[in-house]
C-alpha cells in the first residue's frame, strides 16, 4: 500500500487530504486511535503534492531563533482567568482578532466529548475554544476554511499544536498571510482519542451515568493544585485531584503518546507561530509578583506581527519581560521532547487484551525495576506483565 509517510513520523495534521488533487486520500485511525493517512492506490497518480506539503519533511531553518518578547504574565479580568487554563492570554487574543473582523480557529470538545478544530467568529462559540484539551484535536476541513477566510481578507487567529502550526503555514506557503495570527503553544504530547473515548465509556460505566462535560483544568482548588472535573447527565460532578485522576497519570507517564511526540522537531527555540503561550511554572519561585494561583502565562513572540497584538491587549494585562533561560528550565517541554518510557512498548500490545480498568491502574502507576524488565521484553514476557496487571487490579 503506498504510504505519505510512516506511522512512526507522521503527526496526523491531514494537509496531504487538503493537497491532494485526486481526493484519494482519507484519515483512519489505526490500532492505537491515532488518525493516519490512507492512500487510495487506484487512484493516486504519484503526483507528490501530498509529501511536498507534509510539514514532517521540510527542513527548518529558524529552529534556533530566539523569540523577539519573553514575558510572564495574565489578564487582570478575573472572569477571563477562571475560564482559561492558565494566564487567559488566549482569549483576549481572540477577542483583539473579533473586534477586526476576524474569526478564530481552535479546538473545541464535541457533543461528544470528542476533541476537533472549529471556526468561531462570535464571543460565545469562542469561548469553546478556552482551556486545555489533554488529547488530539481532529482538524477536518479546517485549512481550507482558513483559507476562504483568508481569501476574502478576513483576519484569522489560528491556535494549535505546533505541529499543527506548521501544517496550516506548509498549505498557505503560496498565500499571502499578513492577516493570520497563529498562536501555538507549549505541547507535552497528544494521546490517543481512541484511549480518550474508552476512558469517557469506563467512567459512563463506573458512575452509571454519561460524561456531558469536562475540564481538564479546573481551578477550583487554584491553578497549581488543578483539578480534573467532570459532569455528568444525572447533575453530579466530580472533582478530584489531576495527581489522582487515572487519565491524567497516564498523560504524564507517557505511555499513550503518538509515535512523533517522543521525537518532535518543533520542539525548539524558534517557532513557526507568531505566538507561543504555556503555563509559566516556576513563576513563583522568581516572580512571585506575577503569581496569585489563578494562571500565569508564558508568553513568547516570534514575529513582529505576534509583539504587535500583545502590544494591543497590554493594557489589559498583568505582565512583565522575564529570563528566557530561567523559563526553558522550569518549562522543558517548551524545547525538549519527553522520552519514550519502556511501557510506551507495551501499552497498545496490552490495550486489547486485559479489562479496561485494569490496564489503565498499571500502567498509570510508577513501575519498580522488575515491572520496567517486563515492558522490556514485550512478547517473551508479555503473559507474565498481562499477570501483574490482573493481579495489581485485585488489590486496589
């Protein structure tokens, strides 16, 4: 079968779909729930647009450029902070690109519960757009509506991954893009949607009633010690801990990641975005002016475009020029991509084969030596882990 790029290097951006002239491309998730490119051999005319445009095989020339403004910061509005995930830079952003006559792209939860890129050019729809999604977006036909947008001299703020960033900016490299703002921000890894829907139908399951909302950054307890909320269709809602939540545990264990995340070419200095934002841990510890545990932001520019619309919402915000180093330390994820753990071998072997609860209570845990040995020897040893996994289950 041909093949646009392999699994282990393709970012699931779907720009090859846009490119394509003979449509015979479609995106279809495969075993793990990662969305890859299927090409149609019948036809396809080997015209090469789709790896021309992939933004994995272009060669970065501004990797290493220092952004042009590092500040800390937050919105003063305190309505605008309890919404976002962090310091509430995002949305007044958008709010700056609505007052031009703009519209906003950027992910939004489904009816669902599923995470995908949409198109909001009021206040309302763009408040969808607020807050951390801690699973990848699903683009659609975004790109060609940001280029009808763009077509009809509309401004655009575009907010994503970085790698998604770069997809959208591979497709428009022949437009004329003085009206797009891309804003992307600082990205520890997607996982799986299909792990994503499993872990939604395992609580419908648990609680005995569906999941009708979510937040994956609440700041109920403060923005340091967030939570993970969730309501559900019979009005209970849970809060607890992000350290006790079993889908969060395995975020960070970096067990679900996608293939391209444990080697992700965007994580450098220099983005393709004008803008980057992140939360700006650490702040405390030499700004303790800009922490009041209700979000401070990272804040990087690239452009002169990305200082021209910070410069316009300043007024509107609490913020000060940082260290660029004493930010990437207390930031790594900013520049450095997290490594592949032993499990990341292991966990979509496993997936099929042991109780859905289960899986997800060992391989959320931290593993002793004996433990990392058994995801080491992914099939020689793989009914002694599938074992451990229905024993450790038992116990809790």
């Amino acid at each position: 079968m041909k093949e646009v790029i392999g699994a282990n290097k393709c970012i699931g951006c779907g720009v090859c779909i846009a490119v394509c002239p003979r449509q015979c491309i479609s995106m279809q998730e495969d075993a793990e729930g990662f969305l890859q490119p299927v090409i149609d051999g019948s036809r396809c005319v080997d015209c090469g647009k789709c790896r021309q445009s992939c933004p994995q095989l272009s060669i970065r020339k501004d990797a290493n450029r220092a952004p042009l403004l590092v500040r800390g910061g937050s919105a003063r509005d305190p309505d605008l902070l309890k919404q976002a995930s962090s310091g509430a830079i995002f949305p007044l952003l958008a709010k700056q690109v609505l007052s031009r006559g703009g519209v906003v792209f950027g992910a939004a939860f489904t009816s669902s519960l599923s995470v995908a890129h949409i198109r909001a050019e009021t206040w309302v729809d763009c408040q969808r757009l607020f807050g951390s999604k801690y699973v990848q977006s699903d683009l659609g036909n975004i790109f060609s509506q940001v280029k009808e947008d763009l077509l009809n001299s509309r401004w655009v703020l575009f907010a994503g991954a970085p790698c998604q960033v770069a997809a959208l900016r591979s497709y428009l490299a022949s437009m004329d893009v003085t009206r797009l703002l891309c804003v992307d921000f600082i990205c520890h890894g997607v996982p799986s949607p299909k792990l994503w829907r499993d872990y939604l139908a395992w609580l419908k399951q648990k609680y005995h009633s569906p999941v009708t909302g979510c937040s994956f950054r609440d700041k109920e307890h403060g923005w340091r010690a967030f939570s993970f909320a969730m309501q559900f269709a019979d009005g209970r809602k849970l809060v607890q801990d992000h350290r006790d939540d079993l889908y969060f545990r395995l975020f960070v264990s970096n067990c679900c990641l996608r293939l391209t995340c444990y080697n992700c070419q965007y994580k450098t200095l220099g983005h393709i975005a004008d803008i980057t934002l992140g939360d700006f841990w650490g702040v405390w510890k030499k700004y303790p002016g800009l922490d009041d545990d209700r979000g401070t932001s990272l804040i990087f520019a690239h452009s002169s475009k990305g200082v021209e619309f910070l410069s316009a919402i300043a007024e509107e915000l609490n913020w000060q020029d940082v260290d660029l180093k004493f930010s990437l330390k207390k930031n790594p994820p900013a520049i450095k991509s997290v490594s592949m753990p032993l499990a990341r071998k292991t966990f979509f072997i496993d997936y099929p084969l042991v109780e859905f609860s289960s899986l997800i209570r060992w391989y959320a845990k931290k593993h002793t030596r004996m433990e990392k040995i058994l995801c080491l020897f992914k099939k020689m040893l793989q009914q002694r882990r599938l074992e451990a996994i229905k024993s450790y289950s038992a116990l809790e």
